[in-house]
C-alpha cells in the first residue's frame, strides 16, 4: 500500500492529507517449512536436468505431495519455483541455494482443491529449475 503525503498551505497553517493507494503485486509463498531437499544419490550425473513431476495425495487427501529430482554435475547457486501458466511465481521451493554436485530429490506440498477458489485450483503449473546459464521447465497437472 503506498501512502501519498500532500501538503496544502492555507494562511500558515499545514493541512497533511493521507490518500492511500492499492498497489496490486504478486503474492509468492515463501513458506518453505514443508520443502524438503535430500540428496539422493552420490554419484556425480554428467549433466543438468530436472526429472519429471511426481504427484500424489497425502493420506488424508487434504494436499498434493509433489517431487522432482534434480541433476547437479556441478556445484551450483540455483532456483527452483513453481508458477502457474501466466508466468506468474507461486512459491520458491530453492531460491539462490548452493548445492554441491550430485542428485537431489525435492518435496513440496500444495494444498488440495476442487474448485477455482483456492491458492491452488486444479490446472497445470510448471517447475522451473534455474542456473546462470539455463533453465529447464517440467509441467505437471493438479486434478
């Protein structure tokens, strides 16, 4: 919200009139107490990738138990975020993380929906995972 401070001068006395804006911005989650980071393996992989997106619901079927595994050849300062498919970023599941080579596997949680109401409405997002030099995306789908 930003605050507009108008000064008005009347006969030597100071009138402070507040008008205040909206001002619409993106909302990221930035909660990532439910993000897990594990190495996974400790061989060294040949190159960067991102697997594909592994969904499932929780035993209470109340959120989406979501994973990918990364491939990290090298030691490497990177991102991982998931947006929906206006471009818009969601959440940062690694923001500006290093991590040493080797493969990782990522878990995250979104809450489960059925309608178009909610932070997560079915639809399809895409995982972006993120270097100096490149990026690579997976889609996935929430029914």
């Amino acid at each position: 919200m930003n605050i507009n401070l108008i000064r008005f001068y009347f006969s030597g006395i100071i009138v402070l009139l507040f008008f205040t804006v909206a001002v619409n911005s993106q909302i990221i989650d930035k909660d990532t107490s439910d993000v897990v980071i594990r190495k996974t393996k400790k061989d060294i992989p040949a190159e960067y990738n991102i697997s594909d997106v592994i969904i499932k619901l929780d035993k209470l079927q109340t959120k989406y138990i979501i994973r990918v595994d990364l491939d990290i050849p090298l030691k490497t300062t990177l991102k991982l975020s998931v947006s929906d498919t206006s471009g818009n970023t969601l959440m940062y599941l690694i923001n500006d993380q290093t991590l040493k080579g080797g493969v990782y596997r990522v878990r995250w949680e979104m809450l489960f929906c059925r309608s178009s109401d909610c932070d997560y409405p079915p639809g399809r997002y895409l995982c972006a995972f993120e270097t100096d030099q490149f990026i690579f995306q997976r889609d996935f789908y929430i029914k």
